[in-house]
C-alpha cells in the first residue's frame, strides 16, 4: 500500500510535502508518493518524497477561470490533464490510498485515477475569503471521506452541510516559525537587507518583496519597483525571487525597466534593492513590512504577524479581484490598494512610520492564521483515517 499526494501549486505542494514528512516520520515503512499536476515538485525532493508522475503547468498556472482569455490560452493544456489521469490510473495499485492539497478538480481528477474517496485539505477556500459553492461541497462529498479545511469556521460550515470536516491547523504556516528565531538575528539589519552593516540609514525599516513564483514573476517585480521607487522613507528593501524560476529573468526584467544590476543589486537614483533567490523563509522574519503579489507566501508573511500590502499584478494568480478575495480571507493582516504605484507605496510610508499599525495587523494574521503545527496533526488524523 501506498499514500500519493496529489497538488497543483507551488503552496500546495509545500504543505502536502510537509504532511507526507510527518506521516513517514510516524509510520517509517510506509510508501508515499508525490504526484504535482502543476510544478516539477522540488518542495517534496527536497523531502526525499519521490515524485511518480509530475504534470505540465498551464499559461495561467493554475488559474484557468481568471478571464476568458486565459481559459482560451490552458485549452492546449488538456492533452496533458489527461496523461496526467492515465499514468495516475496506470500506477495506481488496489490498496493505495490519496491526499489532495488543492482545488475540488484536483479531488475529482483523483477520484477518477484511484476509483475510491481519498482525503482533501483544502487550503483557498475559507468563509472569511470565497467560500465552497454547493456543487463543490456536493461533488467533494462524493469524492473525499474527509476535508480538513484551513480554519475552524470553515470545518464547521461544511460540517453543517452534511460533510466530514475538520481544522487540524494550517500547514501552509508551519515550518516558518522554526527559522525565525535565529533568522530574525541574521537578516535584521545585516547583509541579507542592506549592503551595509548595521543600522544606518535603514533605521526606518525593512521592506519585503515577493513578485509571486509562477511565470509573470519578473513582471510583477518591475512593478514592485516601481513601489519601491517612490518610498521616499529610509528602509532596506529585499526581494525574495523564487528558487524555481532564474534569478536570470528578474535581472533582465528590471534592466528592462531602467534599474541598474550589479551582482545582486538593483539600483536606480537613490533606491537599491537587493535581489535574493530561495531565501524567503531566511528573510521573512526581519521583515517590518511586506509588499507581495504572491499567493501563499503573503498568507505566509501573515502567519508570521507581518503586515502585508497588496495590489493587482501581472498574470491571472494577482487579479484585483483575486487580491482583495485574500484581503479579506487574511482578515485585516493585508491591505489592498486600488491604484497607482505612487497610492501604494504611500500605503507602504504610512506602514514605516507605524509601529503600532504594523503590530496591530500582524496580530490578525497570526490570529486568522492560527498556529503552526497543522502538518502533524493532519498526519496523525490520517493515520486513523487510511487505517495506517
């Protein structure tokens, strides 16, 4: 017997990479098994989870219902759901059992491949942000014998509608506590946030960027520097470029936009932004504030209790739509700007010279968020629930 993790996203797959770890910690002889429809899956090799059958990511990556346009642009991408369904389907033994870290189509994609309910954590849709719709719960009925959703209200919502559900914790935040205590010492003020050593002109503060890690990253970093650019307030100013995409591409980008690139620095006037791959949960902790067009890392930042600035950005992942949907699904912890660079990076003044402010709403992160350790004890439910 095997326990697959299915996963389409970058955040999905990082928890469902942390359940697994757990589970195999508890039960050391068990097979499991990773399957991401949309990524390579590097959060679970950098596990030793083994990846059995991987996907192709679509043009919007994962956002297909974002405009018509970019369900036009994932149509050639369907061939390759189905190779993903068949390999699923030809892999798959009697016994085996699955866990889906996604969206209700990921579930169902499942339930086609192993002829069998499996279990789903649903990690986006929440009553404080956009809620399951009626089919959804319908459908995830038929298709999992347990949801744990990612806070308590939700769990009870779907509970009074017929489904099995519970909150275990969140395990999008786990993990990030445990480097803060020594990260926190390293990153504030020394050379991760600023060329200098010590505090120095950086005494207003330290700004986080995240441009987000699907394909429209370097574009959503030009316009974070265009925010940056017109902060007139002194702070060190860090961007975390995600490990999985060139740091090749963020230079160009910005080069593109007028910045001058020198190593791992972005310069233009007086403004210098330091540009640093696969170190967001190293830069997280001395953070005063973040500006991210990004999914789970913003959701991240929040858990963490720092207060993040949001506003639409490039790609179907950062509609406003989509960033005011977790505006209010992060409970206060973010704030949605609608408007130009200048209104957001006001936004982002007023935060620096703020410390209450920024204390207050990281307190509503960390309170919708909820603790870490979610991951455990999701394991420790499955252990009952696949009767391991």
């Amino acid at each position: 017997m095997r326990v697959w993790f299915l996963t389409n996203g970058y955040g999905e797959d990082r928890a469902a990479a942390l359940i697994a770890t757990e589970l195999r910690a508890r039960r050391p002889t068990l097979a499991v098994v990773a399957a991401p429809l949309v990524t390579p899956g590097i959060e679970f090799t950098a596990r030793s989870v083994p990846v059995a059958v991987a996907g192709t990511a679509p043009p919007s990556g994962g956002f297909p219902f974002a405009s018509v346009a970019t369900l036009v642009r994932d149509l050639p991408t369907v061939p390759a759901y189905l190779t993903y369904l068949r390999r699923l389907r030809r892999l798959a033994l009697a016994g085996d059992q699955f866990v889906t870290a996604g969206d209700v189509f990921l579930t169902g994609v499942a339930h086609l491949a192993f002829g069998k309910r499996g279990v789903h954590v649903a990690l986006a849709k929440s009553v404080h942000g956009q809620p399951h719709t009626r089919i959804e719960r319908v459908l995830l009925g038929r298709w999992a014998s347990l949801v744990f959703a990612r806070d308590a209200e939700t769990a009870a919502h779907l509970a009074a509608h017929g489904m099995r559900a519970c909150f275990a914790g969140n395990p999008l935040v786990d993990h990030l506590a445990v480097v803060s205590a020594d990260a926190a010492t390293r990153a504030r003020p020394g050379r991760m946030w600023s060329a200098e050593d010590g505090d120095g002109p950086w005494a207003g503060g330290h700004v986080l960027l995240l441009p987000g890690s699907r394909a429209e990253a370097p574009r959503n970093l030009v316009k974070l520097l265009e925010v940056a650019a017109q902060v007139t307030d002194p702070a060190a100013w860090v961007c975390a470029w995600p490990g999985a995409l060139p740091i090749a591409r963020a230079a160009q980008a910005a080069a593109d936009a007028g910045w001058e690139t020198t190593g791992t620095q972005l310069s233009r006037g007086n403004r210098t932004v330091a540009l640093l791959a696969g170190q967001f949960e190293s830069l997280l902790p001395g953070a005063d504030v973040v500006v991210g067009l990004a999914g789970t890392a913003n959701e991240q930042a929040a858990a963490l209790g720092k207060p993040v600035v949001t506003f639409a950005g490039c790609g179907p992942q950062t509609t406003a739509a989509r960033m005011e949907e977790q505006a209010r699904l992060l409970g206060g912890a973010a704030q949605f700007v609608c408007g130009s660079a200048s209104e957001v990076a006001s936004a982002v003044s007023a935060l620096l010279r703020a410390p209450a402010e920024r204390s207050r709403r990281g307190a509503l992160g960390m309170a919708r968020l909820g603790p870490a350790g979610g991951a455990a004890r999701i394991a420790d439910h499955l252990i009952e629930e696949l009767g391991l």
